[in-house]
C-alpha cells in the first residue's frame, strides 16, 4: 500500500464515537463522511455528540433511520472508501455496504471478544460479575461481532464499579486500541486474530423492565443488577404498595452487620434509620440513595410506607 492519505467513511455515535473519530483525525486519515444517529428525547443523553465533532471538523454528516437503504449505498459507493469504521453506531451494516471498503470494514466493539457479543456489552458483564472487559476492533461481518479480531485492550471491573464507571475505561480502551493498531493498517498490515465464536456468549438489548430485582437472589446478585443499570441507565427498581422505588446508589454489606438484619422480611427495609435491601441468602445491599417518580425517598418515608403495607 503506497504513503498516499487514506479515506474512511465512518459510521459513529456516543463517546466511543467521538474517540474513535479524534483518533483517526489525528492519525491523519481523510473522512469523507459521517454517518450517525439523531438524538433520541426519549433517552437521557449524557455523552457527547459526534454530530458537534464534525461540525468543528467540517466533515459532512448524515443522520438516516436505516443504513440498509439505496442512497447511502450509492453514496458511499461514490467515495470509494479505503476504509470503513463503525464505532458504537447501533444499527448492524449490510454485507454489500461493507464489501465497498477498498482495504476492510471494522467495528471497535465494547467487551473483549469473543465474550459478549451482541448488544449492551458492559451492561451485561457487570451483571454477570465479570472482573475485566475491555475493547475489540474486529472486522466486520455478516454476523454481529463475529469477525477476525485486530486488536483489543483489557481494562478491570472493580467490585464496586457501576456499568457506567466502566464505560469510561472502555472508552479509553476503544482510543488506546485504535490508536496503536492504526498505522499498520494504514501500511496495509491490519492483524488477523481468530475470533472463536464457540468460546464466547452472545446477548441481546435490554429494557428499563428487565432492571425489576428479584430479592430472592443472592445480595451479590442483586448489587450486580443495581451496578450494571445504575444512572444513567433505568436503574434497579422494585415496587411496594403500587409504588415503584428505584435504588440510585447502594453498596454490598460486609457480614459484620448483617447481625442487624436478622429476621427481616427480604426486599426493602429500614433499621436504625438507614435503608437496606435483604436479599435471599441473608445478605443485603445498604441503599445511600432511593427514589420514587424522581424523588429522593428518605428512611423515615419509606418506613411510613411499609408499615402501610403491613
């Protein structure tokens, strides 16, 4: 491959977006176009805009519903792209889309594949009580993450991380694997590792429902679903009374006070003016914060509220 500037069309949203975008900027790389999404209202926005990117940047950007639809293949077809990216753009991109990147089409995927493929990465390992995860840039495929792997960076989930703690390392990871793995693509050298689909674990989206708690789970599990959905996600919620109550900020109680909690019913409680959520094995996760319909629900309200129940 010869010294002349490469082109890209790139497919970007959220703050791997954004990276992922400056990296190849800075690299040197020629965007011929940006293809991204229209902000949802319906979903809290807390990461940055890769449309305001490439307005700075002056790069021309499209926001379209499908990037299955003719137009966008006739476009692109037109920019003859050396290279194409996908960096946390939320639709999966046809075969015949991909097959117009003259040197290969990738994807910086979320987790260290071929462990959680699919949709929601991050959500799911720390759900899953996962020590690491990380970020992979693969190829990309007719099957979601199931191309050969370039590169990937590992970064560690602590025991106390919420899912969006580790979105922040996984952005940094996303930067520092493409920033080291791009110049020999550029030099038409790109990596080929094997992505053994049969190793790894695929799951798909999830919904604010699917954060409901089940108190009869150990409190290990349950403090893995109030991390993996803490906010900005839905967040973990139960409900008493017809009223549903929504776990802001907890942490996992070390056996010491569990004396405290002997003989109480699980789900929500209050001792000693503080809030606790018993969970099936004995143990229980101490809440800092609760709310219900945005509001801050203090010990003595939800007190109130359970002996109303009883």
């Amino acid at each position: 491959m010869s010294d002349t500037i490469k082109t890209a069309v790139v497919f970007a949203y959220h703050n791997v977006g954004v990276r992922c975008l400056k990296v190849l900027l800075a690299r040197g790389v020629d965007v011929k176009l940006v293809i991204t999404h229209e902000d949802n209202p319906q979903e809290t926005i807390w990461f940055e805009s890769v449309a305001a990117l490439c307005l700075e940047h002056g790069i021309p950007t499209i926001a379209p519903n499908d990037p299955r639809i003719p137009e966008l293949l006739s476009q692109v077809a037109t920019l003859q792209p050396d290279f194409i990216f996908s960096f946390y753009y939320r639709h999966m991109l046809p075969v015949n889309l991909l097959a117009l990147a003259k040197h290969g089409a990738y994807n910086m995927h979320g987790s260290l594949l071929p462990k959680y493929r699919g949709r929601v990465p991050i959500n799911w390992a720390v759900l899953h009580g996962e020590t690491e995860t990380g970020a992979t840039l693969h190829e990309m495929a007719a099957k979601p993450d199931a191309g050969a792997i370039v590169a990937q960076t590992s970064v560690p989930i602590l025991p106390d991380d919420t899912a969006h703690e580790v979105f922040g390392k996984v952005v940094v990871a996303a930067e520092q694997t493409l920033w080291r793995v791009l110049p020999a693509m550029l030099a038409g050298q790109t990596p080929q590792l094997p992505n053994d689909l049969s190793q790894g674990s695929y799951f798909g989206g999830r919904k604010p429902e699917d954060g409901q708690i089940n108190w009869q789970q150990s409190a290990q599990q349950v403090y893995n679903l109030y991390r993996a959905v803490a906010p900005p996600y839905p967040g973990a919620w139960t409900v008493i009374n017809q009223q549903t109550f929504v776990i802001e900020n907890a942490r996992l109680l070390n056996s010491d006070t569990l004396n405290l909690l002997s003989n109480l019913p699980i789900g929500l409680a209050v001792v000693d003016n503080c809030i606790f959520g018993v969970c099936g094995d004995g143990h229980a996760l101490l809440i800092h914060q609760l709310t219900s319909d945005g509001k801050s629900v203090s010990a003595a309200m939800l007190q109130a509220i359970l002996q109303q129940k009883q």
